[in-house]
C-alpha cells in the first residue's frame, strides 16, 4: 500500500535507526512517554546517533508541536517489539520525569489530534483499547480498525506511564468520535466520484500480499498446487485480503476441478 506521512508534523529530523519498509500494514497505535519534557528538537538529536538503537515515527514536544523521526512507512525501534512496530506507528510523547509521567494537556490533546490524522490517512474509522494484552494480540482488526498498543506488554517497564495507561480508553473513544463526525460531514458531501475514488482507495488497501497467519497452510497448498496465481507482476502477490469477484470465483473453482479430475 502506498504511505503517507502526517501533515501536523512542523520540525523533522529523520533517525537511522529504524528497519526500513514495513512488512505488516498499520493496524496499530503506540504511544510512549519520553520521561522528560522535551522538545521536537530535542527527541530528534535523541534519536539522532546510530549508538541509541532507538526511534519513533513521530514525537510530541512540550508545547505540542508534532516531529517526524521515522517515516510512517517505515518501521522503527520503539517498542520493544518487532512484531509490534512492524504493524503500529510509534509516538513519544514529552511527559514529567517520573511515575506517573503525566503529559500536559496541550501534549495530550495534540496526541488525539495525530491519532485521528493516523487513521483517517491509513482508512480507518474506529480506534480501539481492548485493555488486555493477550485479547489485543490475539486480535485480528477489521479493515476499519485501529489498536492501541503499550510498551509495558513487551518489556519490563511502566511506559507509556500510569497516567497515559488510564488514559488509553478516553484516547480511544475521543479519536473514534472525532472520526465518525468526520465521516457524518463527509456524507454530506457524497457524490458518485467520491464515492468511487473512496471505494478504489480501500480496494488498494486489501491489494497487498497481507494475510493472517491462521490460513498460512491454506494459502501454501492454493499456491503450490495452482489454485490460486498471483496476478501478472514478476512479485507474487496473492491480494489475500481483497474481495472475489463471481468470475474470479469460478475460475479457482475450476481450477480446482482441473487439478483433481473433477473436470
């Protein structure tokens, strides 16, 4: 899918460290507490030295003010977490310097303001904190949903803080509100270009090579015994999680016959 970077961002400083391009499609949202009220000037020189082995997609300073580290098409090191940082964009978040490591509201209310730009941009309509950790990484979202994440699931430490993490819920329910008026003001603007230009941005959302890893097996027999091809690129690519149509349909069907004598 194609990446785009947020436009709330007013001061970059790209990091080295980060993995390069995702490998997972942005399901999810981490928010971190940087123990310190720093600027975005000051998390970039942070982040700056290939020796801190440590980045985020964005952080927000002190005064609000957002900065881009990482480009949200790439993965950065954040959370302790590969499998997690593959699939969510990271933010740091200027916070008090000890427990609880309280933001001010100027940080928290700008933390609402990048998450909804962060879902609207990457197509979705929902924001979710499902409290526990196993039920969340357990949780396959639905194509409109978003996930909000914690760095204390995967390491031994307090981050995001004890009051962002009693924040998480409200975080949740003001960006999905903020979203859905968004869509309401939408609506009444609908018209059948728009409507069309919507429909083929959320077809190229599911047109990449993305799947569970639940129908792993599945899709390894389909593609080695011929039932399911990869389209006409050079890259396979199985769409795995796009719609079928009827014809499309009848072709695996047939497919299928050929390869077991049905036919």
């Amino acid at each position: 899918m194609a990446y785009t970077n947020s436009k709330l961002i007013s001061y970059t400083k790209l990091s080295p460290n980060h993995s390069g391009q995702r490998t997972h499609s942005i399901d999810r949202i981490t928010p971190h507490c940087v123990v310190g009220q720093c600027s975005v000037e000051q998390l970039g020189d942070i982040f700056l030295p290939v020796s801190r082995e440590a980045s985020c997609n964005y952080g927000i300073g002190a005064d609000g003010r957002v900065g881009m580290y990482v480009e949200e098409k790439n993965r950065s090191w954040c959370s302790s977490s590969n499998a997690n940082d593959q699939r969510a964009v990271t933010i740091e978040c200027a916070s008090d310097g000890a427990e609880p490591y309280a933001f001010r509201d100027v940080v928290y209310q700008s933390l609402i303001t990048l998450c909804v730009d962060i879902c609207k941009r990457n197509g979705k309509t929902k924001l979710l904190w499902l409290e526990d950790k196993d039920k969340t990484l357990a949780y396959t979202p639905a194509p409109d949903e978003m996930v909000l994440t914690v760095h204390r699931w995967f390491a031994n430490k307090s981050c995001p803080g004890n009051w962002m993490y009693a924040r998480m819920g409200d975080l949740a329910e003001k960006v999905t509100a903020q979203l859905s008026a968004g869509m309401n003001e939408e609506d009444d603007d609908m018209d059948i270009n728009k409507f069309k230009e919507l429909w083929r941005e959320m077809r190229k959302e599911l047109q990449d090579n993305d799947a569970s890893a639940y129908s792993e097996e599945a899709r390894k027999w389909a593609v080695d015994n011929g039932i399911i091809r990869g389209g006409n690129s050079d890259e396979f690519n199985g769409m795995w999680e796009d719609m079928m149509t009827r014809e499309q349909l009848v072709t695996v069907l047939y497919r299928f016959a050929q390869k077991f004598g049905l036919s």
